[in-house]
C-alpha cells in the first residue's frame, strides 16, 4: 500500500504528533503464515493457519525474512545479516544473539517500518482524523485485543489465567474495518517489530527494539496508535509478528 508522505499533524501523539516523512509502501496486512512459509520454508507460528499472522518471530528473523523475500523477488536487499559478528552497539544483557545488522540505504528491498513510519500509517497518514485506534475511536472496530480475541467477549480486568480459558489468539489478518488507509490489523492481532533502536528517558539505543501496535494479548492502551512497547531482539512470543515496508 503506497501511502502519501509530508507534514503531518497527529494530536494522539506525544512522540510523532508533527514532522514530515517521504512516500513509502508498507504492507496491507501483517505477513501471513502463508507468506512466512513461501519463503522461509518454516512456520514458527503457535497458532496455525494460512490466513494468520506470523508470530513467534524475532527481530532477526524479520530481517531475515525482508532479505529472502527481496532476493525472491529481484530486489536488492535492504539489510546485511552477520551471524558471525556481535553488534558492538547492542548492549541488551538478554539478546542471547546480538547479530550485526547494518543497512543498505540504497537498496530498493523490503524492510521493516520505522517507528515514525509505522505510527504516521496507523493514524491514518495525510488522511487522518487522529483516533485513538488505526481507523476507529472503537477498539472494537479495529483490533483484536484480549477481550474479543477468545470464544467469547472477556469483561473486567486483565488476568493470564482468563485469556487462556477462553482460548484467546490471533485472527484471521484483515478481519476487522481498515483504517483510513486501507491497512488492517494495526492495532491488534500482533505486536510489530519496527527497524529502531527504542529510546525514551531511561533507555538507551542498543538495548531493545521497538515494537507498536496491540496483540491479542494487550489491553485496550496498548492498541492505541501513540502506545509504544519494545522487547530484546532476540526475543519472540505468540503475538509478536511483522507488516514490511519498503521505499520508493
């Protein structure tokens, strides 16, 4: 989906409320199973289905995937994967991998969103009318979140225990109403891993990458456009997946 870039104003925002961005793609949807499997030639997934989104991925693995899906497709890779090196900028004492990632700015591949680039799609871009979810002041609208991501519609308050008695999970991508762009899922059904390094006042680059967008696991704060939330890279869970992106 090719989205408009330029000035823009979001007043959900406290981090990307203003700036300016180019044109970019990004994806429609979260990478499928289907999509995963195609080129990969696994699923890591812990909830099964074509229609799916992939989860259980790292951020290395989302790299690696943007890499394989370019060379397919006769792109040039937009990143270099070391597996033999450790990255001296990542600090993270959890990241049991610590892989040398450096960019090729160049290249005309696929890659993941940035930050900045993930929240100015899900609020809509040039088209947005700044709700708190991607496309809806409804969470209900828009996202899967653990209240209606089970066999039946959850009340009160967040408990582990309760999400897996009512065999809470992923759904089918695109299920739920787009936002003003026509993308899906962007506030919920997965967590998306984003190209950044996450930094606010007490963390650092090269401790954790960023992560945006709600999972079927989150609470209602955790799906809004402006929620921000970070992991170590080498980390994966069942609502962490990926949408690629790519220049123009």
């Amino acid at each position: 989906m090719r989205v408009q870039g330029g000035a823009y104003t979001n007043t959900q925002s406290n981090l990307y409320g203003k700036g300016s961005l180019p044109d970019f793609l990004i994806g429609k949807n979260e990478v499928t199973q289907k999509e995963w499997t195609a080129i990969m030639g696994n699923n890591p997934s812990k909830f099964k289905g074509d229609s799916l989104p992939v989860e259980t991925v790292n951020w290395y693995d989302c790299v690696d995937y943007c890499n394989k899906r370019s060379i397919k497709e006769g792109l040039k890779p937009y990143y270099t994967l070391n597996k033999n090196t450790k990255d001296p900028i990542n600090k993270s004492e959890f990241d049991s991998l610590k892989f040398t990632v450096t960019v090729n700015a160049d290249a005309n591949g696929y890659r993941l969103p940035t930050e900045a680039e993930w929240e100015y799609a899900a609020g809509g871009g040039q088209k947005s009318k700044s709700y708190k979810y991607s496309g809806s002041n409804n969470i209900e609208e828009v996202a899967w979140y653990w209240k209606n991501s089970g066999d039946k519609s959850l009340t009160g308050t967040w408990n582990w225990s309760i999400l897996e008695k009512n065999r809470c999970q992923t759904k089918a991508v695109g299920s739920k109403k787009p936002n003003e762009l026509g993308l899906f899922d962007m506030s919920g059904n997965v967590r998306e891993w984003c190209e950044d390094w996450y930094q606010d006042d007490e963390t650092a680059a090269g401790i954790k990458r960023t992560q945006r967008g709600g999972g079927w696991i989150g609470g209602e704060n955790r799906c809004e456009c402006s929620n921000r939330h970070s992991f170590e890279a080498s980390g994966k869970g069942a609502d962490q997946g990926l949408r690629v992106c790519k220049g123009i």
